[in-house]
C-alpha cells in the first residue's frame, strides 16, 4: 500500500528485449559466427559499447568460458545522437541492431547439444530519463558436431 | 571555431529550453493540494563522512530529494540548478538532499561531487530505500517535500528549473505550522491515528 502510494510513473517495463537466438551448429576445432538481434524500444537509446563520456555506462556482451570460447565481440557502428540534456552529441545504438560473436570451438569438446550462457549489460535512455544499468541474460543453443 | 561555436550555442539552447529565467517571480506552482499529500517515508542514510542524515530530522524545511546517478546525463544538467537553490534559499529553511544510486558507491560519487561542487548533502541510496519511494526506477526523480515532510510534488525525468523554483518558492511562503515544528505529531496525523 505504502508503495503504490508513491510510486511514481513506472518505466519497469523492458526497454530493450534480445531475440531468442537460432540454435548454431559448431564443429569441433573450427570458428563459428552469430548475432544477436536487440530491439531498443521508440524513444529510448544505449550507450554504446564506445560511450562519448567516462561516466557513462558502456554496452557489453559477454559469454561464459566453456567449449566454445568468445574470441571477438563485434558491435555495430554507432550513432551519434543528440539530446535535450547533452551540448555534444552521444555514441548511441538504438532501434534494431545485432552484435555478432566469433567463437572458436574446442577440438576436445564433446559432440552434442548444450547452450553457451552469455549476458548482455547495458543502461538506456531517453529524451527526459534514464534507467538503472541492467544485465540480461542471452541463451544460445549450439549443437557440438565433429 | 565553427564547431565550437556550435557548441556553446548548443549549450546555450539546452540551458535557455530547460533552465528557463529564474529571475522573475514565480506565478504558478504545481504542488498538490495540502489534502492529497502523503507523508515522505523516512530514511536514514550514511553521507560521504559516514555521518547518518536522517529525512525526518529535515522536518521544519522545504526539501528537494533528487535521487540521481553519476551515468545519468539528464540528472547533471539538474544538478547546478540544485546548487543555485541551496544556495539561495538555505537561509529560508529549505534543504536539497542528493540520493545517489550509484552501483558502485562513493568510488563513483565522491570524485563527481568534487568535480561539480555540490554544495548540498548527497547520500548513497539503497535499494530497499529506493523502493519505499515505489521503486525508483527511472532517474532523475525528484520529490518536493513540504514543511510537515509530505510529498508536495513529483517529478520523474527532466523538468524545467523554474518548474522547481516555483514549487520551492510556493512552500517555502507558507508559514510553518506547528506539525511542521514537531515531527512525531505529524507522523501520528499523517498515519491516520
């Protein structure tokens, strides 16, 4: 009672949602490559992984060590855009974009399926507000073959 | 030359949309009327010196509670407009008080008070805190709280200065009342008992 008291407007909603990823065949000992689709909501922007200002909180994917090893993230290019509250403009990825991920897969890994867990930490805003830094959790299936 | 002079016009823009003149008398405040404001939950948190400030122990003031982040652009164009108020109004019992919700603590916050010279108390957030204020969940968010500490005004993201100014300026003009000057008889009415 006493929260929804005063509560104020409520922006928990998710502003940023990662497509479940297609499931990914890895042979053993080779490389592999996969995007990830995000979808930031209208009016709302990320920092980029290359933010303009130290303070600012860059976007990062991350992936768990196992037997498929990330060996390079790769971000889209990003905007430059400008707002309300800034005098320079602001490195930015908003709408649709992927970030792709090359994998090298382990000779020794053992055929089969598993899911490599990722996540992905990022910190929106718009025009007027920002939200907390948040971490999503990514799931990619990978089917190990030899 | 031609960028830079883009720049200071740019800045100049921002500052004159959102800052607006504060010079002039305020003609309009948005406050709640006096029957529809709930009691500000209190809180006791640690500040920079890890001396305890406590919201209730305000009670008698006009209180700006800006909760902000150090990675949250619009919260620092606010920031210099809360300087100008404490510096303004303190000696008309009015108080800002800065809850930041910085993940990463004083690490963060210390250097950037420094930095911007805030001249106001600036205490670190929790979240247990920020949910008994409905779950902060978008910065900046500001509450007004009035002379008996009950929420006059809210405000979620960037809003005008003279907007504050206004409701800064339309209670402190009221006289305290005698809740104003004694905090366990405000929270008794408040709680309805």
């Amino acid at each position: 009672m006493l929260l929804l008291a005063f509560a104020p407007q409520s922006f928990a909603q998710m502003v940023l949602t990662i497509a479940p990823p297609a499931k990914i065949t890895a042979k053993t000992g080779s490389t592999v490559e996969t995007k990830i689709h995000l979808h930031l909501g209208a009016e709302y922007h990320a920092n980029s992984n290359t933010p303009s200002d130290d303070f600012l909180i860059p976007m990062r994917l991350t992936w768990s060590a196992g037997p498929l090893e990330s060996a390079e993230v790769t971000y889209p290019k990003p905007e430059m855009g400008k707002y309300s509250f800034s005098d320079k403009p602001l490195s930015v990825f908003s709408g649709d974009f992927d970030i792709a991920t090359k994998f090298k897969v382990a000779a020794t890994a053992n055929p089969g399926p598993m899911v490599v867990a990722g996540k992905l930490r990022y910190q929106a805003c718009n025009d007027r507000m920002c939200l907390p830094p948040k971490t999503l959790d990514v799931s990619l299936p990978v089917d190990i073959v030899k | 030359m031609f960028l830079q002079s883009r720049r200071v016009f740019s800045a100049a823009v921002v500052v004159l949309l959102l800052g607006g003149c504060t010079t002039s008398r305020p003609s309009k405040a948005t406050v709640k009327d006096e029957k529809d404001r709930k009691l500000a939950p209190d809180f006791t948190l640690k500040d920079s010196t890890g001396a305890s400030v406590k919201l209730s122990q305000l009670r008698g003031q006009v209180v700006l509670l800006n909760f902000w982040a150090t990675w949250c652009p619009p919260c620092k164009i606010e920031i210099p407009w809360f300087i100008s108020f404490q510096k303004a109004y303190q000696d008309r019992d009015f108080a800002v008080l800065g809850v930041s919700l910085d993940e990463d603590g004083w690490k963060s916050v210390t250097p950037f008070v420094a930095a911007e010279k805030i001249n106001y108390k600036v205490v670190l957030g929790s979240e247990e805190m920020s949910q008994i204020y409905g779950g902060v969940d978008a910065l900046p968010t500001t509450f007004i709280i009035d002379r008996e500490g009950r929420i006059a005004a809210t405000h979620v993201g960037l809003v005008a200065k003279k907007e504050y100014e206004n409701e800064i300026l339309n209670l402190l003009d009221r006289p305290p009342t005698s809740a104003s000057l004694d905090p366990r008889r405000a929270t008794v009415q408040d709680a309805g008992r």
